[in-house]
C-alpha cells in the first residue's frame, strides 16, 4: 500500500486546498526575502515545491529557482502556471534529491513541506539540503509552531469548494507525536474520497539538534513571514534560517 503523501498530493489536493492562493504566496516570499536578504540571482532550490507558488514568485523577483517534488499531478499545476519558463522543475524524493553535492546557493523548504516520514527519514531530508548547499550556503525551513497547533487544534471543519460542489471534511488529531489530518471529499454524485496526512510535531528544540547533527547552523529563528520575533506559545510559524558549515 502506498504512504499517504503518495496518495494526498494528487488532483484532489488542489480542490481541498484551493483556498493557498497565488497572490498570498508572493506577498509570503516578499515578506521573508526582506529579512533573509539574499541576494538577487542567487540559486535557490524549493525543497517539496509542490504547485510551484513560491518558486514562480521568486523566480519573479530575479533568484534563479530549481523546484523539486514527488507529486507528479502537482508539478504539471506548477508548470502551467509557471508561463515564463523560469524555473527548472525536477520529479524528486526530497529524501534523495536529484542534484550534486554543492549545487545551490541556497535552499527553501516551506509551508510545512516537512516532518512526513519517520524519524530517520526526516532527518535524512536534513541531511540532503545540507549535502546540495554550498558551503556558507543559506538555509530556511518554514515550519508549523508545535506548541500553538497542539494548543488550537480543531477537530473538525467542514466547507463546500464552490467550484465544484464537492464537500470537503477535515477532522484532525494528535496521535504518536504527529498531527494527522482525515481528509473525506463527497462528491456530487455522492461518491466518497478519502486521504490522510500526518506531520511531526517537531519544536525547535528537535530542530536545533538536528540541523547541527548535519552540520547546518541557526542564525536567527522568526515566528511569521515578516521576520517578527519566535514566540513558542503565541506564534503561527517557526521559520529558522541559518547557514551551512
């Protein structure tokens, strides 16, 4: 049997979540780009860049952009969209990216494109982002805040895309250090769809430990897309940048 982000990164995804819109995405990179001051024509790798908003926008904003994804459905949205041929779109494993050691100035793993697999797994995704970053190469890893979903969580909501009629139910929970997600779509037939997804809930304290096993160093820690100090109960993101030894 498949894993379940073999199965939820298809064509239904891009329904359940066709709120994530574009416009939003670039105001998002515009906001981190002002902190995170890379410079313009950097190469920047977009680490589970799934529909392609945040590459498209950087690509736009003069970085030269590699996206990487496993989700086939999903990288053909993001070349559609991507109508300037910017970016370079790779199929890929982020657990086994397809580049060479050193390839990139710098890599984006973001909108809590992270936390998937097991434990060995996550770290090995790590690993693969220090091993294509050049040395003093930059990093940013844009996370959910454990402590603020564990805290808020809703079990349930319900809506109906307007698109398609379809009804969409979302019932959530915490269950072995993950929040997991039971994602149900009735269509208008009445047929049933259902998907799964589970993401670790890694706190900052995993983060700092596992970035160093891999040689990756934190030089600053924000808590939303404008840069605006971490706080672990309070905020929506951990967003950690650093550098590459």
């Amino acid at each position: 049997m498949k894993e379940w982000y073999e199965r939820s990164f298809g064509d239904d995804y891009m329904v359940v979540y066709r709120h994530r819109n574009w416009e939003r995405a670039i105001e998002e990179v515009r906001l981190m780009m002002r902190w995170l001051e890379l410079p313009q024509g950097s190469s920047l790798l977009d680490v589970g860049c799934g529909m392609g908003r945040h590459a498209v926008a950087l690509a736009e904003m003069g970085y030269r952009v590699s996206g990487v994804d496993l989700s086939e459905p999903l990288l053909e949205e993001a070349r559609e969209h991507d109508v300037n041929g910017h970016v370079r779109w790779e199929h890929g494993d982020m657990r086994t990216l397809p580049y060479p050691d050193s390839s990139f100035d710098a890599t984006l793993n973001l909108f809590t494109s992270f936390g998937y697999f097991s434990e060995q797994d996550n770290r090995r995704v790590l690993h693969e982002q220090r091993r294509v970053l050049r040395s003093g190469g930059s990093f940013v890893i844009d996370f959910l805040n454990a402590d603020e979903v564990s805290r808020k969580l809703a079990p349930l909501s319900e809506h109906v895309d307007e698109q398609t009629g379809w009804m969409i139910r979302e019932q959530r929970r915490i269950e072995n250090g993950s929040v997991c997600k039971t994602i149900t779509i009735v269509t208008n037939s009445g047929e049933e769809r259902h998907y799964e997804e589970c993401v670790k809930l890694y706190g900052l304290d995993w983060f700092e430990e596992a970035l160093a096993d891999v040689g990756m160093r934190i030089t600053r820690i924000a808590g939303s897309y404008n840069g605006a100090n971490y706080n672990g109960s309070e905020s929506k993101r951990l967003i950690i940048s650093g550098r590459a030894d």
